[in-house]
C-alpha cells in the first residue's frame, strides 16, 4: 500500500508540486449546512447537478470555490456511501502495481480505472492510475486534464483546516482520503487513532524535527450521512 500510494504521489508531481500549492491557501472551515443549501437550490451557482455537469466534462475552469461545494457537498447527495469501493477498483490497482506496462496493460488500467469512478467519482487513487497511464499513452492533454481534477479536490480537502489540531481538522468525505492527502504531500503514514467524538488522528513517521507528528480529519459529517443512510449497521 505505501508502495502504491508513494507512487501516486510521484505521479501528481510531474505536473504540479502539490505541497507547494497546499501552503499558499488559506484554510475556511466550511459552513455545511450553507452548502447543503447552495447544492439544493437549482438558482444557485453551485447547483450540485450543475458542479457535477462541469465536473464529468473536463471543465479546467472551475474554482476553487466550486470545488470545494463539489466535494463537501456530496456527502448530501442521495447515493453517497463512504464506505463503498468498487468491485473494478481491485483490478486497476493489481495492474497498476507492475513495475512496467505495456500499451496494452495501459489500456486496461484506464479501462477499470474509469468503471471504478463511475461508481466513485472521487476516488483519488483511481485518478492518479488514469493521470499514469494517460501518461504512458502519451494523451498528455487527458493526463493534464485529471491532474488538474486530482490537484483541485485535494485543494478543497486542504482548504477546510490546517490538520494541526481538532479545532482545525482538515473535513473529508471518505476515510481513505485521509492517507491519499498525506501520501501526496510526501508523508508517511505510521499509524491512526480515533480522537472521540468524531476525529480520526493519523500519525506520521518524518525524519524533519519540525514536523508535526500527526494530522486531524473531522468525519462527524461523514458518520452522520452514513448513520442515516445505514442505521442498521
């Protein structure tokens, strides 16, 4: 999995160095029962339907504004699970992990890697696959493309907090997205806690005596969205 993910994170660096972009913004905890609102309302410019539309059509226009409606605001949209993963994600992800590919294995990896985000849009491993094997494909403009949707959701998780303490956990919508940020910003997850009532503290492992030793994530609104969805698990 560490392999994987350092991987992932090499990849996103070929175009953008993510880090660097991650300190120059500045984080706004999010109202979300004002973005359940603009989401909701088919006058408003952040109209989740119309995010979504922009989003699936390669739009490289969108803000960081609109963003970070798109990604917070489908933990209120009506197929919305955190928890699920798609039954092709498992085939990208063991054709990904060979040291080399040939044409057609880049094939294939974009095959399942597109069925795995139909049914989870915001897979961020998923989209650092398609960003690789666009690459080994030499489609750069479509690899450019994906880099600029990867780089911008990461961006909108990176913009609710600092993840230096609870007050100021970064928010995100799946669990796994907790490493995918770390993982991208070059650290090396060592560990994970619970924090009651609704944090998740992952540790790090870093060689700079600076660094903190580990990143708050608030999931109160995912276990909310979740318990009402799933009450009976």
């Amino acid at each position: 999995m560490k392999r994987l993910l350092h991987i992932a994170a090499a990849v996103v660096a070929l175009s953008i160095s993510f880090s660097a972009v991650a300190e120059k913004i500045k984080p706004v905890k999010p109202d979300m029962d004002q973005i359940h609102r603009d989401i909701s309302d088919p006058k408003s410019k952040y109209y989740y339907p119309k995010l979504m539309k922009q989003f699936t059509a390669r739009d490289t226009t969108m803000s960081l504004d609109q963003y970070r409606h798109l990604y917070l605001g489908y933990i209120f949209q009506e197929d919305y699970n955190p928890y699920r993963r798609s039954r092709y994600s498992q085939k990208a992800e063991e054709l990904y992990m060979r040291d080399k590919h040939t044409p057609a294995e880049a094939d294939t990896i974009i095959h399942y890697a597109e069925l795995s985000l139909k049914d989870d849009p915001f897979d961020l491993r998923q989209m650092s696959f398609l960003i690789y094997a666009y690459q080994e494909k030499k489609k750069y403009n479509l690899a450019k493309i994906w880099q600029y949707k990867l780089n911008h959701l990461l961006e909108a998780i990176v913009s609710t907090g600092t993840g230096i303490d609870e007050e100021n956990a970064w928010i995100v919508i799946n669990p796994m997205h907790e490493y995918n940020l770390l993982n991208f910003q070059n650290y090396v997850v060592d560990g994970q806690e619970d924090r009651p009532p609704y944090y998740d503290y992952i540790t790090i492992k870093s060689t700079d005596a600076k660094a903190p030793k580990g990143f708050y994530f608030d999931v109160r609104y995912l276990l909310e969205q979740y318990n009402k969805k799933f009450p009976e698990q």
